[in-house]
C-alpha cells in the first residue's frame, strides 16, 4: 500500500469514529424510541464501516 492510501485509510478511520461517537451521543439525547433506534443504526453502520477500513491494515 502506499504512503498516500495509508494516510487515506487513517482519515477515513477517523471520520468513522466520530461519527459513532456523535451518533452515540445523539442517541442518548433523543426520547423519540423510532428515531434513537434510528440513529443508533446509523452507529452501528459508522462502526462497520470502521471495521471494514481497519481490516485493511
């Protein structure tokens, strides 16, 4: 891999880590029991993508 994918993987990790600290945090603040399962999807999808990308390395 090059020195220029390596640093894009690392972005992206980046990125998928605060989205499912934000999509977390956003969860906890909702009361609406079909929008929280909702957003706590989209954490779940966040941290897949996480794990996808860090396969990778």
């Amino acid at each position: 891999m090059t020195t220029k994918e390596l640093l894009y993987i690392q972005d992206a990790l980046g990125h998928e880590q605060y989205f499912q600290q934000k999509c977390k945090e956003t969860a906890n603040q909702i009361q609406d029991a079909d929008l929280k399962s909702c957003v706590e999807e989209m954490g779940r999808k966040h941290q897949k993508l996480f794990q996808s990308f860090y396969s990778l390395l």
